[in-house]
C-alpha cells in the first residue's frame, strides 16, 4: 500500500510540475508583453510632456511671469485635453507597473 501512495504522490508531482511549466510560459509572454507595452507608455508619457510644456522650468521665467498681467487666451491646437490623456496614460503605466 505505501508503494501505491508514493506512486500516486509522484505523478501527482508530474502533473503539478507541467502545470508550472505551462504557466511559467504563459507569464514568460506576458511580462515581455507588459514590459514592451510599459516602454511604449513611458515614450508617449515624455512625448506628450514635452509638447504640452508650456513655460521654460527656471524661476526667474517663472517670477517675471507671477508679476505680469494675463492675457487674453488664445485657442490653438495644444489647448483642451492633452492633459486628461497624459493622466490616463500615467495611469496605465501604474497598472502595468503592478503587472510584473
């Protein structure tokens, strides 16, 4: 009887064992997907940050233009929802970061 059960035991083993080998492929493709898909998301992220920069980082620039008064806006093609895209985007780039 204990020669049943250890036989038992190992091709349960087996069986568990191709399960893991099945499984780790399948996370093998999909962590180079994600990984593919995070580095596509980081490259439009900066893309988009760049066109959307709307005044140079330093502070002198930043100061002149605390004492200056507004102008009227104008309406050009960056005006609207780049920012609602780069927020979607950033939080997809999150949710991938969580993948791996």
């Amino acid at each position: 009887q204990l020669q049943s059960e250890l036989a038992e035991t190992l091709r349960s083993q087996g069986k568990a064992d191709e399960l893991r080998k099945e499984e780790y492929k399948v996370y093998v493709q999909a962590k180079t997907d994600i990984e593919q898909g995070l580095t596509g998301i980081r490259m439009a992220l900066k893309l988009l940050r760049d066109y959307y920069a709307d005044q140079p980082s330093g502070s002198a620039s930043a100061a002149a233009s605390l004492l200056q008064q507004p102008e009227d806006p104008e309406l050009h093609a960056k005006s609207g929802g780049g920012m609602g895209v780069i927020a979607m985007l950033e939080v997809i780039e999150s949710d991938f970061g969580k993948s791996l």
